[in-house]
C-alpha cells in the first residue's frame, strides 16, 4: 500500500504485542540478567518459566546437551513455587513494561486450576499459557498434550475460571495435534502456541551414559524448525481465526516470516537467546524490512499467504510465482 509505513504491531485477537517476536517460556528469568546486553522493554512479549503451585527442586545436574543444530535439555520444571513468583519474579516482569504470559503447569487438572487462580488479578500479566508438556500422574506421566481428553480437561478448566486468555501449548508430536488444537479452542483457550519442545536423548559412546543426569530431555533450536512449521500450518488450515503463536528453532527473522507464512499470528524466540540476547530485536526488525520490500503493512498481511500445489511451468522449469 503505497504512502503508508509498515508497523509491527500485532492483535491476538485483544491481546496487543508491539511486535510480533516475543520471548520463549523459560528463556528470559527476570530480565535482570540481561542489564548491559539489550534492552528487553523492546521485545514483543515475554513468556515466563512455567510455575507451578508449589517449589520443584528440578532434576539433577547434567541438564543441557549440545546437539549438532540445538539444545537438548531438562530442568524438570524446576522454580520456586507461584507464591514466590508473584512476589518476587513478577514485579520485575511487570517493570520492563512488555505484555507477560505466565506459562502454567502441574501434574494434575487440579494444579492447572489452583494456579491460574493465584493469578487472577495481578499486575502485569496479559495472559497465561498451559504447558501441557507436563507429566499428567494420573496417567502414568503421560504429558497432557499427548491425547485430546486430558488437554481438554486442562484448558477448559483454566479458561472457565480465568478472566486472563489462555493459551494452550502443544507439541506437535502429537497424533492428533490439528483435533487436540480444534477441541482446546472450544474449551474456551482464547489461542494456541506451537510447537513445545520434542523428546530426545543423547548418550556418550565413551562412558555409555546419557548426556543427561535425566536420561530423556527436550529438543529445541533449528532442528525442530521444520517440525514447528509443519504444525502451525495444519493448524492454522484448520481453525483460522484461532490466535497461533509459533515457536521452535527461530534464530534469525527469515525463520519467523516462515511461521507468519504457515499461518502463525505472533512467534517466540527461545534457544537463540542463549547465544544471542539480542535475537528478539533483530527478528523483528528483519520482519519490518521484509514488510517494507513487499509493500506490506503489518505481520498480520504475512499470515497463511504461504502457495501450496504445483507452481506454474514457465519455459520448461518449474519455479515459485511472482516474488
């Protein structure tokens, strides 16, 4: 649209990011650690470690493993209890001035609801995410996201007590991701963020052990990039309106704009923050400099364009249509 200057802001359907590039759940802490490096109030948005409702000491040490294009880890859920977290983490939150989703997780229905309840009312939250990558115990430990019932029993209980959105997190190795993701919007999630981490694990051939203290951890960075972007466009196809949130493996904004394309309306920066504090910021102004070369507003105009089916031949090559 000729005359007009391109913006960053993106609508999640009432729930106002000034860019689209927040920061991933369990990537940030408090911010405080990032004094010197960047300046955090410029980021789209910042997810929380997930908080549970009582202290998780966690797993023991080692927790992270490098892996040839990611990270493979596990911290088993380790924070200090929501009632630290409301006095303590998220007054620092709330200060750097960005919209906060506060990622929720348990071990049972009951956890979700008790701490989503804790958090009604308080200053500085925009919404809360379900991280339903979390061992259900009443399963066997199975996560939560894995079948549609228990996601469902989850979200819907968290949304009918809420008066905060509420996201739900998904992994996309799950069978039924597109049905879990359709049946959690009609419990009530206002949006759905995809992907979570992936299973995965490593052994040292020298010693025959698991990298990790835990054995099993979570697989993220570029690796499940292609995985993350499968997801939010099966999803996004699926239920359209529904607010998606991408995440897995964004490092630079070419990894974002991707995600916009499949269907994502907002993305998260997670893994690359670690190397990079600054990812977040670079993201999202590579997206403005691409909405600028594509005559485009806003990342809204990016979302679900991607050309799906045969492209048209033109002198005996195949090859994508207009630019």
């Amino acid at each position: 649209m000729a005359g007009v200057r391109p913006t960053l802001g993106v609508d999640l359907n009432g729930v106002r990011l000034p860019t689209p590039a927040m920061v991933a759940s369990g990537c940030f802490g408090t911010g405080r650690e990032l004094a010197g490096l960047v300046d955090p109030g410029k980021f789209g948005g910042v997810v929380s470690q997930t908080v549970t409702l009582k202290p998780v000491k966690g797993v023991a040490t080692s927790r992270m493993a490098e892996t040839p294009s990611g990270l493979l880890w596990t911290t088993g859920l380790q924070n200090p209890g929501v009632e630290v977290f409301l006095g303590s983490v998220l007054p620092g939150l709330a200060e750097v001035g960005i919209p906060v989703f506060v990622s929720v997780g348990g071990t049972s229905v009951e956890e979700f609801v008790r701490v989503t309840a804790l958090l009604q009312g308080k200053r500085g939250i925009a919404a809360v995410e379900a991280n339903l990558s979390c061992p259900d115990l009443e399963r066997g430990g199975l996560p939560f996201s894995s079948e549609l019932k228990p996601a469902v029993e989850v979200v819907g209980a968290m949304s009918r007590l809420s008066m905060l959105p509420v996201f739900a997190k998904l992994t996309a190795d799950t069978p039924e991701l597109v049905e879990i993701a359709d049946a959690c919007s009609r419990a009530g999630a206002h949006g759905i963020t995809l992907s979570g981490p992936l299973q995965g694990m490593s052994i040292d051939t020298r010693t025959f052990r698991p990298r990790l203290a835990a054995g099993t951890g979570w697989l993220s960075g570029p690796a499940i990039h292609p995985v993350a972007v499968a997801a939010v466009f099966r999803v996004a196809r699926a239920i359209p309106t529904v607010p998606l949130i991408g995440v897995g493996g964004v490092q630079e904004a070419e990894d974002a704009i991707e995600l916009l394309l499949a269907g994502a309306w907002a993305v998260q920066v997670g893994t690359a923050m670690f190397a990079n504090p600054q990812a977040p910021l670079e993201v999202a102004q590579g997206i403005l400099r691409y909405l600028k070369d594509k005559g485009l507003v806003a990342p809204g105009d990016l979302r679900g364009r991607v050309r799906v089916g045969v492209p048209e031949r033109r002198g005996g090559t195949a090859g994508p249509e207009g630019g």
